[in-house]
C-alpha cells in the first residue's frame, strides 16, 4: 500500500474512532440530559401521564398541585392561591423551562428523581404510573398572607415592594413576597398559544411582576447600612452602644468644601451615644464615624462578613436556581485608586453605590438576633414520596457565617430594641414582645421618591423568633415607618399562627 493510501487510511480509522467516542458520549453521559431536557416534547408527554406531586406550606395546604384533565396531557398544574406565592413557588409550563421552586425540585416533583426509582420499577409491573414526590415548604401561611395583603394596601401608595421573613435560629424561609405578581395558573394552562401570550403581557408589563424584587433585585439601603457601621464601630474600635461620638447638624469633610446635613427634621447634637444615633438615625454621626475612624477597608471588610459581595446560597440550590442577587457596596474610590470621601461618607447611610435585596436585609437582622451567626437560608423542609415515606429527612440547619461575636451581637441587639421602642421604627412595635429594627430611607434619583426600607427582628426571653425586611418602592415621605409597620404586623401573624409564649 503506498503513502498516501496509508494516509486515507489513517485519517477514517481516526474519524471513525471519533464518532465512535461521541456516540458512546452521547448515550452514556448525556443521555439524562436529553431525556429530562424541558424541550423534549415526548418528555412532556410522558410526564403529563403522572400527577406532579404537590408543594405544600408549613400548614399542610397544596399552593400547587395537579389535576386530572380530559385532553391528551392528562394532567394540569394550578396554583390555588395564584399572586402570593408566585414569585417563591414559581410555575411549570407545557413548552419553557420551569421556575423557582418548580423547577429546583423539578425531577421530584415529576418523579424521576433518583430516590423514586422503586417507584418507577413498580409502575412497570404493574402498569400503574405512580404519581411525583410532593415538596414540603417553610413557609408560613399566615405570614406569607401577611405580607401580600399589607404591601399591597400600603399606606404610602406604593406599587413595588417586597417583603422576607426568616426564622434567625434556623435559616428558614417563613415568608418571601414580591409587589406586584402574577397568576402562575396562565402560565401552566395546556393552552399554549394563551399562556405565550400571557407570558410575553407580563413581560411588558412596566412594572415587572416577573421580577422577584425579595431576592433578586436590590436597592440603596439607606439608613439601615447603619447596621453594618454599628458593627464595625465595635469589632474594629471597640466601641460600644454607650460610646459617645461626634454627631451635629452638618458635617464638612476633612480638606474639602463638601458639606453634609441631616435629613430634614432631624436633630442630632454635637456629642452623642452611639445607641442614640442609631435611635434617631443621625446621618452626620455615621458619616464621621466612618470616614474618620473605621476607613473604607474595614467597612468593606465587615459588609462582606455579613454577606455584601457573595450571593446569597439557599441549600441545595448550588446552580441559584432561586436567582438570589448579590448585594453590594460599590466603587467607592476616585480615578487615582485612592479613598473618595464624600463617596465613602455617602456609602456610610447606605447611599452612593450600596445596594442590598430584601433577602440580604433579612438576613442582617437575623444575625443580630442569633449572636452573631448568620444560618444559611433554606426553603424546603422535606421530600415525601408518593407512598408517603419521607425522603432524605428534614433539612438541617446550617451556619453560614459568623460576621460578630455573641457579645457585639448582644450590644447591637439592644441598640436596635432602641430603635423600635423610642425611634424610627415604633411602627414595628408588637404587644408582649421585644422588637428590635433600623428603619432606611434612600434616595432614588432627583426626581423620583425615596425607598421606605425596615429590617427588624422579634425576641422573647432572649430567644429570637422571626427577623423580616420590607422594601418600599418611592414610598416617599415616611415609606420607612409604613415598612416598619409592615414588618411588625408580618412578624406578629407569624408568632400568633405559631402560638409562641
């Protein structure tokens, strides 16, 4: 055989070998792919044989199941309560991907997950399809239902907002809120041409009920960064709520012309305690305290401690399947690399670049009331198969963080009960209960309204209970007392339906 025979040869040996290895690629490493692929339209029709299992709340009650039908997919999904719990539980429609919850638990939901292969096997015997795994939630009914009816008949007339509720001992989800929603139920129809017209009306929706404004989308802050400076203030200084501070009317950076003032109507003396700062949210004292003795390093330091530049990671969501958004604290240096003051006085009050999600706030005042440790936030409780059995057991708690220790945290927990018992938050005061919160107002642009921001958490004999964050969008004028309001009356549903002494 001659060369270039030989080469002819060689070069179809080596295609061969080629398409032999990606056939072999194909069938025994992407097969479940292409097989649970949501395009895969003999997939949805085999999924549609079987009843996706449900998802429930911490009541017990189905927010989304599946009914029998008469066409040819044999089963619809519907979501009884439809708008309050959207933006959480998601949906799963006939032609896209599913959302959320819908589609983090998707394969357990439509029973193919790996631990429901007995059931599977059983179906071949006995010809029966079993029906899907049902998805236990953390979320509580009174609150959840709490939180949508107040943000929407808010006082402020305010037509976005959010609101998030944790349990600071464990990192559940007790609530999660977006203003305003959506009907899931015209997203799942089997009528696909309606429920494309549906989706492509919602997204042209200037007001974006797609958007989950609790955990993906963030926000100026405002005041209730003064968390992070209190924090800071102590760990790095060594200060304590009882540290006096320089406050005053105005405040003129050091070797510039710039000049800060208070909001108006707030008074804050020359000289006051770091608690009653916090108490009246003076502007001046924070901007001093952190410009002249924290420093742009420090302060970015503890933000990240408490989870500012990470996003935040629901457990066993390590793809983000939730689309949580990581909160942040900006540039806050000039063109030459170096320190910007004004920038950082700006950043201080959670102005400038800041921006936090409603989930983030959540999870500052939950590590405040835990002693300084931050839990990973979770959102199912449990997996039940189909015959009832549970599946890998409840979900543990997990620390995720220790941003302070118990006795900063402990210090700060009585700065914020301050807050909410002679401050800006008395909104948020509940009967029976120790309160503590920091209330935000940020501003947005020159021409439209400020934010209403309250962060804020709930304790009995030490123990806490609940921590909420509500976000009013150009609430205006007082949108930070309505969030507080807001915010005490989520919490005080969540501790009635759970009958805490």
């Amino acid at each position: 055989m001659n060369a270039p025979l030989r080469r002819v040869g060689v070069v179809i040996l080596v295609l061969f070998a080629l398409l032999f290895a990606n056939l072999n690629y194909r069938q025994a490493y992407k097969a479940d792919d292409y097989r649970n692929n949501e395009h895969n339209g003999r997939l949805q029709v085999t999924e549609y044989q079987r009843s996706r299992g449900k998802i429930i709340n911490a009541q017990g009650e189905a927010i989304a199941q599946s009914v029998a039908t008469n066409d040819s997919l044999k089963y619809l999904r519907v979501y009884p309560f439809k708008e309050p719990y959207a933006q959480i539980v998601g949906y799963k429609p006939v032609n896209l991907a599913a959302t959320d919850i819908e589609r983090l638990q998707n394969l357990f939901l439509a029973g193919e997950d790996e631990s429901q292969i007995g059931d599977r096997i059983t179906a071949m015997f006995t010809g029966k399809q079993p029906a899907g795994g049902n998805v236990q939630l953390t979320l509580s009914k009174a609150a959840q239902e709490t939180a949508w009816k107040e943000l929407n008949r808010n006082r402020k007339g305010s037509d976005q907002g959010a609101a998030v509720l944790l349990d600071p001992s464990t990192g559940a989800l007790l609530a999660s809120v977006s203003m305003p929603s959506y009907d899931p139920n015209l997203l799942s129809t089997h009528d696909t041409n309606a429920a494309t017209a549906a989706y492509a009306k919602l997204e042209k929706d200037p007001k974006k009920p797609l958007q989950n404004r609790a955990l993906g989308e963030v926000y100026p802050p405002g005041s209730t960064f003064k968390v992070i400076d209190s924090a800071a203030a102590e760990t790095y200084l060594g200060l304590t709520g009882s540290s006096v501070i320089k406050g005053g009317d105005n405040y003129k950076l050091p070797q510039s012309s710039q000049v800060f003032k208070n909001s108006t109507g707030e008074v804050c003396p020359d000289q006051i305690t770091m608690k009653e700062a916090l108490t009246i949210s003076c502007n001046t004292a924070f901007m001093q305290l952190v410009v002249e003795q924290i420093g742009l390093d420090r302060l970015q330091t503890m933000a990240k401690a408490w989870g500012f530049e990470s996003r935040p990671q629901f457990t066993d969501d390590d793809d983000n399947l939730m689309g949580c958004a990581v909160s942040t604290t900006g540039k806050i240096t000039g063109p030459d690399g170096k320190v910007d003051p004004p920038a950082l006085a700006q950043s201080a009050i959670g102005q400038r670049n800041v921006a936090m999600s409603p989930l983030q706030g959540a999870l500052m005042a939950a590590t405040v009331a835990n002693g300084g440790k931050q839990m990973q936030p979770y959102v199912i409780d449990s997996l039940t198969a189909a015959d009832l059995n549970r599946v890998g057991g409840k979900t543990q708690p997990k620390v995720a963080r220790e941003p302070i220790n118990a006795q900063v945290a402990s210090d700060m927990q009585d700065m914020m009960f301050s807050v909410v018992q002679s401050g800006t938050g008395k909104n948020a005061q509940i009967d029976g209960y120790e309160v503590g919160g920091k209330t935000g107002t940020a501003e947005n642009g020159e021409a439209a309204q400020e934010h209403g921001w309250f962060i804020g958490f709930t304790m009995k004999n030490g123990r806490p209970l609940a921590a909420v964050a509500v976000f009013l969008n150009q609430a205006g004028r007082g949108g930070s007392a309505e969030a507080a309001r807001i915010g005490g009356l989520i919490m005080k549903a969540y501790i009635d339906e759970k009958g805490s002494k």
